[in-house]
C-alpha cells in the first residue's frame, strides 16, 4: 500500500458510558475480495506483556453496501469478513474501564483510549492512511474536550471532530484523553508542548509548566546544541490522570499518558518541590526522554513492531535503564534539585536493587528478554529470581557514565547523541551489539569486560570506586527498621534486625528472602502471622522485636498457611549492609572536584 491508498476510515462514540462501551467502527473502500481481514494488536508498544486487547471485544458485526454480511472469528485477535464489494464496515461494541495507561476507559466522567485497544486493522492496509471521527457523548456531557497530538483535520483546538493519522503505526501511538481537563501550555526547542490534567485536583498548573520546560528544554539541548536544534515534534502533549493512589506512565511519539497521585501534582503556593511533586517530575521526564530514547532511538526488532507476538531484546535495560538514569539526572542538570537531593535519590535505587537477591541469578540482558513473561508478572519468588531493567539499568548506565568520563573523556550524553545521529534520526533501528560497540569507539579502548561482567553478566556495578573519582562517597549500612527505604540515618537510629520477609498490611507475607530467617525457620509468602511469642501479631510488634536487643532465644511464631494454623521457630539475624546513601566527599581533590561538576552539571 501506499501513501495514495485511500484511508482507512475510523469512528469512535461513547456509546454507553455508565456501561463503560464505545462503539467503533472501520471502513474500507476496497476489501479484500476474497474476504477482508481484521487483526487488532496484542500488546502495546512500551509495555512488554501480551494484553490480549480482543477480549474486551463484546459484539462484532459487519456491513457492506447492502446490508449486513457475515464475519467470522479465525484467531483470538483475528476477523474475516465474507466476501463483498466495498465500502466495508466493522463495528465492534468495545468495553473499556481500565485507569491504567495502556488500554482504555469510559465511565460518566471521562474517556481514554489507545488506539491499540479499539481499532481494527484491516490486513493488507498497514500502511494506508486513516482518519477517525472522535464523536462526543449525548448532550448530558457537553462540557468535554479532546486531548490528543493526532493532528486534526476538522477539528477545533480541544475539539470533537475529524483527525487522521499517516498510518495504522501512528494511528495507535496518539492516545486520546476527552473529558473536563485543566490545561496549561509553554514552548520548548520551538514547540508547543501542552499539559492536560484530569481529576479531582487543585494544583499549581503554571508552575508545572514553568519546571517542566526547563526539563523539557534540557533534554532537546542534550540531543543537539542550542541554536539548531529544534523539539523532535511539532507539538507534545502530556496527559495527566490525577487519582487518589496510582502511579504509572506510557511513552509515546508525540505525547506521553501519565496516571499520578493528587497531591504530587504542585500546590498553589508552595514554592519547594515535595517528595510526592520529585516523583512525579521525575515520571514526565522519564517518559519525555522516552521521545529520543525508544520511540525514535529504538531496538532493531521494533522497528518495525510485530504487533501479533512478542518482539524479544536483550536492550531494554539501555531503553528503560538509560531513560531511568536520566529522568532523575536531568531534574539536577537543569538545575530544579540541588545535586545533595539527587544523590539521595541515587541511593534509594541502589538500596532497592542492593535488597533483590535476584540480580545475582539475572542479568539485566537476561531480564530484558524475558520481560515478556517476567516483568510485567511478579510474584513472590521474583526478588529472589530476577532483578528489574529498569532500576538495576538505571545503575548500570550511571557506571557506564562515569565510566566514559573517566576514562574516556567523554560521555553517556555523547552516547545517546551519536545513537541520535546513528540511529534515531535516520530512523535506522539499533542491532543489539550496537550499544557496546559504539561505547568503546567514544571511549577509544574496548569496554567489552565492562558489558560481560555488568550487563551480560550479574557482577554488582563498581558504584564506589567510580563515584570516589567524581567526589562522591558511598555508603553502606543496615536499615533501621521495616520502613527505611534508604538515605542518611536519622540521628540515634539503630541498626534493627531482619525477619528476611515483607510483611503486607494484613501481616501476609508477601515475599521471603531465600536463606533469611524466616525461610529457614520454615515460612513461605502468603503466611499469615498470628501471634509472635503469644501475644497477637501486629506491625507495631513486629517492628519492636526487630529492634530487640538480639539474644540467642528463638520467637515462636504463629501464622496460618491457608487455612492450617502451624507454629515455627524463629532466629533473628543483623540486618545486611544493603541500605545506600550518598554524600558529597568534602575531601575531594580538585580533578575529582571537576569531574563531578560537569557530571552534574553544577559548574559555576
Ligand atoms: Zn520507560
């Protein structure tokens, strides 16, 4: 097909929000006539699990000039319609109540939808162009707007009306928020970059504007110097779904779909940048970089994608890990945090991956190709087992950067701009080696050791010793308690004890650490604790006996697997030195001064 094929046409209506059901419908001038098909993808590109979208397909029917013709199902994500002359309609009633960013929702309040989710692809017409009629609810919902970067073809600003797409890859990379959203817009590299708030929220809107162009215009200055180097877009959008609790983000070309508590969004009149307002800054710049980084820069085997399976790489820990690492890095380059509150967030990756006994059975290569069946399905061997791509990435790519600055003179940022220049731009996809190789042509010696030891291989990251060349001091010490996630100590805080498990609220054991006490005493995850030395089990309890001088007597321990009360003996051990924080060496000599200036971007 193309570009001259006529498009495909599509349309979509809120057909019954109470009952959370679009209606969409596909037309095709010229069908197949031996038989259309119609094939809607598995999964979601950015989110590495087989979705199955086909099952929230409800009823599927067909039409062609002279009324309805048959259409038969011949895979899970599959339809054939019988033979016809055109034009040809599929309409599909499609439910979508899903607050998540990766399929779709409509109730009374909103609508959302990936076009991964709800549109057919007719076979054979992957490449021809599309249109699609965004239609509004019933009149009872007159208030609602759109928010998508497809770009309009009869359609106010916000507006209801007709938008098209290039192709049926592009057609499913601009979701689409309509409902009562807030706005706010700036200009970064030249374009208009848009932010849409939905929910219940009461936040500072210009101020998120203001701190995300810094973010913004760091990163598009990152990929090309100042003066020439517009956005990669004519125009972003962030859509953001403000809830009570909920965290989550999915990149796209033009716009990225962010879901974020309430009160991490910034407050009117509160000028410092709460923990809750980091987290979220640090999810946007994620998935801004996400633009270069995976949507434009992007695996080999994704380009294109095979929408019907999974796509398998070993990268992800160089498209996530990476992005990771800078989503972080990039709030203290453009100057938002102070580097002491960066450095805090690098120790709290570092404790989480320091506590994943798996990452020394998992590679983050090996982790990246089973995302597909790992990943995105933890369960409560998974920290034993494997090791995340993302956060342990993240720590690999911060080795990585110290590691060009050292010893090459350069840098991860001329990596991913020669990746840019290699790769993104000509929009060429990356062979799996191409990471590797390319690091050891910018650092001019063979970094081979460092991607068998770090990436191919579980060998821990040799944080300490890198960061003491850059005037940073590692350290390592227990944590004080069930609730320490890392960081300096509070003062007269004192080393606790570990039972070797996470407990849940409801005193279930959601994960054992392999060979910690409470493994060895016999207690698996989804026990639940009764009673701790016969008196009734609590967090509060639990938290006092971990800070119980230790001493040689066993605890007795009640819990219930299933429905079977059984009783264990329990030896508590000294927590690990797995808890990290970091702090600026004030010793530090004035090269390693230098160094770590222009790693955080604090000269001057
Ligand atoms: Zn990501």
């Amino acid at each position: 097909m193309t570009a001259s094929s006529p498009p495909t046409q599509y349309h979509i209506v809120p057909l019954d929000p109470h009952a959370h059901l679009y209606q969409v419908s596909v037309t095709v001038v010229d069908p197949d006539p031996a038989g259309q098909r119609f094939r809607l993808p598995t999964w979601i590109p950015g989110s590495y699990l087989i979705r199955e979208f086909a099952r929230h397909f409800v009823h599927v029917r067909a039409e062609a000039e002279r009324g309805e013709i048959g259409i038969t199902k011949e895979a899970k994500d599959l339809w054939r319609a019988a033979p016809c002359f055109g034009p040809l309609t599929v309409v599909a009633h499609v439910y979508a109540y899903d607050l998540s960013v990766r399929t779709a929702y409509l109730d009374g309040t909103r609508g959302y939808f990936n076009g991964s989710a709800v549109f057919l692809c007719p076979e054979g017409r992957e490449d021809a162009p599309c249109t699609v009629d965004i239609v509004p609810p019933d009149p009872a919902f007159g208030e609602w707007r759109v928010a998508t970067t497809l770009p309009a073809v009869v359609a106010a600003p916000y507006g209801f009306g007709r938008y098209r797409a290039e192709n049926y890859d592009a057609l499913i990379d601009h979701p689409v928020e309509t409902g009562t959203f807030a706005t706010a817009t700036f200009i970064a590299g030249g374009a208009q970059h848009d932010i849409a708030v939905t929910g219940h929220v009461r936040a500072d809107l210009p101020r998120l504007a203001q701190d995300l162009s810094r973010v913004c215009q760091w990163y598009i200055d990152l990929f090309g110097g100042a003066a020439n180097s517009p956005a990669p877009v004519d125009r972003y959008l962030f859509q953001v779904l403000a809830v009570g609790d909920g965290y989550g983000g999915l990149e796209h070309r033009a716009s990225t779909s962010l879901v974020c508590r309430r009160d991490e969004l910034p407050q009117p009149g509160v000028a410092d940048i709460s923990d809750g307002y980091l987290n979220f800054l640090g999810l946007a710049s994620h998935e801004y970089f996400h633009t270069w980084n995976v949507k434009r820069i992007k695996p080999e085997v994704f380009a294109p994608y095979d929408l019907t399976r999974e796509n398998y790489t070993r990268q992800l820990w160089a498209f996530e890990g990476i992005t990771s690492y800078y989503d972080d890095l990039a709030l203290v380059r453009c100057g938002l945090i102070p580097a002491e509150r960066y450095l805090e967030l690098v120790g709290r990756i570092l404790t989480t991956v320091l506590r994943t006994p798996g990452r020394l059975t998992q590679s983050v290569a090996e982790s990246s190709f089973d995302a597909w069946i790992k990943h995105y399905r933890q369960d409560e061997n998974s920290p034993n087992a494997g090791v995340s791509y993302y956060a342990k990435g993240a720590l690999v790519a911060l080795a990585l950067d110290l590691t060009l600055r050292f010893v090459g003179r350069v840098s991860l940022d001329d990596l991913m701009r020669a990746l840019w220049i290699r790769h993104g731009h000509p929009g060429i996809g990356v062979p799996e080696d191409a990471i590797e190789k390319l690091a050891s042509e910018l650092a001019g010696r063979d970094l081979g050791d460092f991607f068998a030891r770090h990436v191919y291989g579980t060998e821990d990251p040799p944080l300490a010793r890198l960061l003491e060349e850059f005037g940073v001091t590692l350290h390592l010490r227990a944590a004080t308690g069930p609730k320490d996630r890392g960081g300096k100590p509070a003062q007269g805080e004192a080393p606790a004890s570990t039972l070797g498990a996470r407990v849940g609220p409801d005193l279930k054991l959601t994960y054992v650490t392999r060979g910690g006490p409470a493994s060895r005493a016999g207690l698996s995850a989804g026990d639940t604790l009764v009673a701790i030395d016969g008196i009734k089990a609590s967090q509060d309890l639990i938290a006092a006996q971990l800070m119980r001088p230790r001493s040689a007597e066993p605890i007795a321990i009640h819990a219930f697997r299933r429905d079977e009360l059984r009783s264990f003996e329990l030896e508590l051990q000294p927590a690990p030195l797995d808890t990290a924080w970091l702090t600026l060496d004030g010793n530090a000599g004035s090269s390693a001064m230098l160094r770590r200036d222009a790693w955080l971007g604090t000269l001057g």
